[in-house]
C-alpha cells in the first residue's frame, strides 16, 4: 500500500518541478557572470567523467581532454542545473516525510506509554483489592471458628474498616 503511494508523490513531486527546472535551464543560458558559471562546472564535469570512463574502461589516462564546445557546455550544465532542482526537490520531499511519519510514530509510542502506565496503575489498585478481600476472608474465616459473636465482631471491624474517615 505504501509503496504505491511513494511512487505516486515522486511523480508528482517530478512533474510539478519540472517546468520550474525548465525555466532554470532557460533562464542559466540568458545571464553572462552564470552562463560562465555553468561553462566552468560543465567543462569540470566533462573532464572528471571523462577521466572516469578511461579508467574504467581501461584506456591510457595521459591523454588530453577536448573541452566541450560553449553551447554544449551551456546545455550540459543547463541539463544538469534542472535535474539538480528536480532532485532537491525530491530530497525535501523525502525529509519532509521522514520527519512527518517520525513525528506520528512518537505520538504512537506516547499514547502506547501513556495506556501502559494506565494499565499499570489498574494492575496495582486491583491487588490492593485483592489484598484487602484476603484480608476479609482471613477475618470471616477467625470469626467462623467463635461462632455467632465472632462474626457480629468481624462486621463491625470490617464495616469501621471500610467506612470513610
């Protein structure tokens, strides 16, 4: 069931964001002092993975790298400035969650605490009844042994023992 709906929110949160990672995208191409920005990250990016990709695939490492073309530089990390929001947007989501459904679990485990000592608190006044009917039974079971007396003074003990000060 839960999953579903996870997948449910992640699309949403996905197709929600994504119009504001377009306008990001259109907007980092437009700006000088970011379009240089982002040709920097772009070209940084571009020389790491590609070094990775050498590696990995077992090609000599030596060798110089091209740097992107300014365009494809700027679409790259244009690309790339989109997905980051898209991902942000998603991670808040996620944390959102995590503190929503940890928030419920403690008020759970708060009222589960709260039912314990509840039941606690019977548990103990139900064994002072018990000790206190003990107690009345032992008296009846002396006065049984005196006869008539015996049980006209047990009720007067136990009626002074019962009734409120």
């Amino acid at each position: 069931m839960i999953l579903p709906v996870a997948k449910l929110g992640a699309l949403a949160v996905k197709t929600f964001s994504k119009p504001i990672a377009n306008r990001i995208k259109k907007e980092a191409t437009h700006h000088p002092k970011f379009r240089q920005l982002i040709i920097n990250l772009a070209q940084a990016n571009h020389r790491f993975t590609t070094q990775i990709q050498r590696r990995i695939y077992g090609h000599a490492t030596d060798v110089a790298i091209r740097p992107l073309n300014e365009e494809k530089a700027v679409q790259v990390a244009a690309d790339l400035a989109g997905e980051l929001f898209v991902f942000s947007v998603a991670g808040a989501a996620l944390i959102f969650e995590v503190q929503r459904s940890s928030r419920s679990e403690a008020r759970k485990e708060e009222s589960r605490r709260q039912e314990l000592e509840a039941m606690k608190r019977r548990d103990e006044e139900l064994a002072r009844e018990v000790e206190l009917l003990r107690h009345r039974v032992e008296e009846l079971g002396l006065a049984k042994g005196r006869g008539l007396t015996g049980i006209r003074q047990t009720r007067t003990t136990v009626n002074e023992s019962t009734r409120p000060s």
